[in-house]
C-alpha cells in the first residue's frame, strides 16, 4: 500500500501536473499543489502503486475520456454550482434575450431556441434553465427548444442524469417552482420527468473536444452557458475555447459567462454588451 504521506517529488508532480494540462487545458496552480498531490496519492492507493513514475506512464497511456486519466480528472475539477446561480443574468436571458433571439429567429422561420450549457456540473444550471424556459412556453405558442449539457467530469454526470438533490440546496429555490417541478425522493428532492428528459447530458473536454462536437452539430446555438469555467484556464486557453464557442454559435447568437470572467474581443470578434448581471457577448450578426 502507498503511504498517503509520501511526498512526491517535484519532477513527477509537474510532468502529471503538465500532461493534466495538455489532455484538458486545467492548469492547476501553485496554491493547489497540495490539493492535487493528495489526489494523485489517493489514486496510486486505488491502483496499488508505489512509484511515482510508473503512476504517471499509467495516467498517460490511458484513455483521456476513460480509465485512470479520467478517473483523476473526476477528482480533481471543482463543481461548485446552484441553482438560480446569478439571478439577475437569468432575468436579462429570460426578459430581454430569449426575446431578441425570438425576434431575430421568427423573421428566419426557426422556431427553436437551442441552448447548451457548457459546463452543467451537477445539474443545477440545465435544470435551472429547462424550468425558466418551461415557464416561458404558455406564452410563446408554437416555440420549442434543445437544450444541451456538457461535462468534463464523467462522475458528476451520472449524479446530473439523475435529477436527484439533497433539500439543502434547494434553500433559495422559489418554493412555487421548487413545488411545481420536483417530488420528494426520500430526504431528498427530484426533478419532475418532463424537466429530466428535456435535457441531454454528453461528456466533453472543451480544451481538446469541440471540434469533433462542432463536427456532429447540425444547428449551431443560440445561447452558450459557460459560466466559472475560464478561470481554470490560462488565457491561451481561454482564447481558443471562446474561438470554439464563437464557431458554434449562430449569428446573433449569445455567450454568457461567469461575473469573474471575459473574452478577449481583440482576438475573439464578440460584440459586448452590458445586461443587469454582467456582460453578454454576442457574435455579430449576418449583414
């Protein structure tokens, strides 16, 4: 058994520090040093493996999106996350931008909103949105939407697809929707059917998987959700993530991201605006 207060010596931790890096685009800094090696430690434990070396030639001939490399991944990335997360950014999404998009959309003949929520963590955001949406629908006769959730974490995935929460975080949930759209499940609350299969889960890696992703697209989107995402990301990253995003998105077409978080206009062609909750950027569109 490894000792799980072994060090491990500064080589080896920053070659498994820099594959990390390569394979997702995390870059796991300096502060969190102690936070990772804990987490590789656990994992050699898992895995019955002294060697530091022999763990890291392990972790780079497996699979990115599947066996041991995966499996730290799912330790490592932060899911922090809730439900009507920045309030007055989904009132801006709901009152002023579903409308734009819907006007621009109609005169185009396509009425389908097509949302992606690209980092959905455990599910609160997607929902979050499936149920502004529902709410919306009584009033715009004849509108559908698609709304799509991504993950790099296969294990915060399988919690997401389950529609299950503990009540505790259902604490500033509106108590007529928390009514509305979930049903107990013991100590705990789950979403309503139709909520759960309006949503459809994937696995993605945005640092190295969206071109295929962008490949199987027919529709390009209308809003991306990236929200507390980019600032785990060093700014090369960030730069060709927001590219990615900018592709997918259909003219006129809206990204929002978190209040701590930009794009780079210079390099990326958004166009800004500001909203009551931060700024959108919006890719120009079609003259």
């Amino acid at each position: 058994m490894v000792d799980i207060e072994i060090r491990i010596p500064q080589r080896d931790f920053t070659i498994i520090r820099d594959l990390i890096s390569e394979r997702t685009g995390i870059y796991i800094r300096d502060t969190r040093n102690d936070y990772l090696e804990y987490r590789i430690r656990e994992r050699m434990i898992a895995n019955s493996l002294t060697n530091v070396e022999e763990y890291y030639y392990y972790l780079k001939y497996s699979p990115t999106t599947s066996g041991e490399f995966q499996e730290l991944i799912n330790l490592i990335t932060v899911h922090e996350t809730s439900f009507f997360r920045n309030p007055e950014q989904l009132e801006s999404f709901k009152n002023i931008l579903l409308k734009e998009a819907g006007e621009r959309k109609a005169k185009e003949g396509d009425k389908t909103f097509r949302i992606w929520s690209a980092a959905c963590s455990s599910g609160e955001e997607p929902v979050t949105l499936s149920i502004i949406l529902n709410e919306l629908f009584p009033t715009l006769l004849g509108w559908t939407h698609e709304l799509l959730a991504t993950d790099i974490s296969t294990n915060i995935l399988k919690t997401a697809k389950t529609g299950i929460f503990p009540d505790y975080r259902m604490e500033n949930f509106p108590v007529n929707l928390r009514q509305k759209y979930f049903k107990n499940n013991g100590s705990n609350l789950e979403v309503i059917d139709s909520i759960k299969n309006d949503i459809t889960y994937s696995q993605l890696n945005l640092s190295t998987g969206i071109g295929g992703f962008m490949a199987d697209r027919r529709k390009k989107f209308d809003f991306v959700f990236c929200r507390n995402v980019f600032i785990y990301f060093p700014d090369e990253v960030k730069e060709k993530i927001s590219k990615s995003i900018f592709d997918m998105l259909a003219p006129g077409g809206y990204l929002l991201l978190g209040n701590a978080e930009s794009v780079d206009v210079r390099k990326v062609p958004f166009k800004m605006t500001f909203q009551p909750g931060g700024m959108i950027y919006q890719k120009p569109e079609l003259k």
